[in-house]
C-alpha cells in the first residue's frame, strides 16, 4: 500500500492528475473490483497528492492564479454532480464493473488523443509566453473543467486527465502551466469530491467511513513523498519527456482499467 501510494503521489505530482489512475487499478489488482470504497479511499488520498504538488508549482511561479480562480467554482459544482451520477443504480451492486470500463474507456481516448496531437509530431511546440499573459486574468478558464469536474466525481480521479489537456488546447496554456492549474485544482476538489464520496459510501453502499479512512492512511505517506519528487521533475524534465511518460501512463492504466472491467463483478 506504500509503493502504491507512492506511484500515485509520484505521477500525481509529475503530470497533475491526483494520483487516483495509478491507486484504484492496483487496490483492484489487490482487494478486487470495489470501485465504490476504492474511489472513497482515493478522493481523500487526492489532497495528500496535490497540496505538496502546489507548493513546488508555486516556488516555480507555474500557478497562473487568474485561471485557477475561475476554474475551482466550476469545477466545484460539476465533481458534485459527478459524484452524485455515480450514485445511479447503473452503478450499484454488479454495476460496479461499469465503473471501471467507463474509468479505462475514458482515459484510453485521452492518451490516443494527446498520442495523435503531440507525441507523433516531429517538432511539438509549446505555446509562446504572450499567450500566457493573455491568460492570467483567466478568461474562459471555467470551461476546460467542466468536464473534468464531472468526470473526477463520476470516476473518483483528480480530473487532471482531462483538464491538462483541455488548458493546453483551449486555453493555450504551455505544458507546465497546464499541471501546475491542474494540481492547485485538485486540492480544492479533492476534499469537496471525498466529503460527498464518502457519505455516499457509508449510506448507499453498507461500508463504515473507517474503511475507507484506513485505506487512505496507508496511502499518504508515500503519496506525499511521491508528489514532492514527481511536482519537482516536472521542472526538470525537458516537456517533450513530460509529454511521453504522460501519453504511456495513460495507455498503461486504460488497459489496465478495461481488462478488470471484463472481469466477474
């Protein structure tokens, strides 16, 4: 549970995400397809990810706190609803498995897409520095995460899958611009997303809060050791690296998420 804290804390901290895509596939590896407590586990773990991830993004100034104002209200709203979908009986009982395909479904088609747009091409660009300036009173921010919003409380992730690349693409913010708005994101979300996660869990789904809370506890401590190293290398590594190991993670869990989902419930 340490190791997998640690992964989590790791690729949380380096791509933005919050760590869950790497901490659910294994608990499932570990203790079988419980989605429900696994995401309960997971949200609370997501805080633990990402305010050590925003303390290295803000020592190197990568926060652009005009988009993040805009883009936590929003976001705020949408994990709520997501959480809530969750809830639907699709998903209870031997519905869980559906989360897990919905889960490695939705980030196979994330990791293709940002495959096609910027690992295949020959001399990947990022965008100028003007356009962040442009960007700092965070017009328009509100839309790249909506989505991820949704998808984050459905899912029980971060959101970071889709909000990075959508700051990228519609925002036209560079890579580490992206991950850095995505990481103070999550911290925000995360304890709005495991506040509600977790009272669904104790009275729709028979677990006490303690099962989750003993998950989580085994979790944080490399989940925090991971985040500072993995927020710290985002700095560090040249972005075309940053761009291959997020596109390859991503694949990785997707067929990892998919292959359990066809599993027996």
């Amino acid at each position: 549970m340490l190791l997998i804290g640690l992964g989590g804390g790791l690729a949380g901290g380096l791509l933005g995400i919050g760590g869950s895509v790497v901490m659910i596939p294994l608990m499932t590896v570990l203790f079988g397809p419980r989605q429900h407590l696994h995401q309960a586990a997971a949200m609370i773990v997501n805080f633990f990810v990402g305010a050590p991830a925003v303390f290295q993004h803000l020592r190197a100034r990568a926060v652009l706190g005009g988009v993040v104002k805009q883009m936590v209200p929003a976001a705020a709203a949408c994990v709520i609803l997501g959480v809530l979908a969750s809830e639907l009986p699709i998903f209870r009982g031997s519905g869980r498995v559906y989360l897990t395909g919905v889960f490695g479904v939705f980030i196979c088609g994330v990791a293709l897409d940002d495959l096609l747009r910027t690992v295949l091409r020959k001399n990947p660009k990022e965008p100028n520095s003007e356009s962040r300036v442009l960007l700092r009173g965070g017009r328009g921010a509100w839309i790249g995460v909506v989505p991820a919003g949704f998808l984050g409380g459905l899912l029980g992730v971060g959101g970071g899958f889709i909000a990075v690349p959508l700051q990228r693409r519609l925002l036209r913010l560079p890579l580490r611009n992206a991950i850095a708005n995505s990481a103070a994101t999550i911290v925000a979300l995360s304890a709005i997303g495991a506040s509600f996660k977790n009272y669904a869990l104790v009275t729709a789904h028979g677990f006490a809060l303690w099962d989750s809370v003993r998950l989580a506890l085994m979790l944080i401590p490399g989940a925090v050791v991971g985040s500072l190293v993995g927020s710290r290398l985002t700095h560090v590594l040249p972005v075309r690296i940053v761009h291959v190991v997020f596109t390859v993670f991503l694949l990785i869990a997707a067929g990892r998420m998919i292959f359990y989902s066809l599993g027996p419930a």
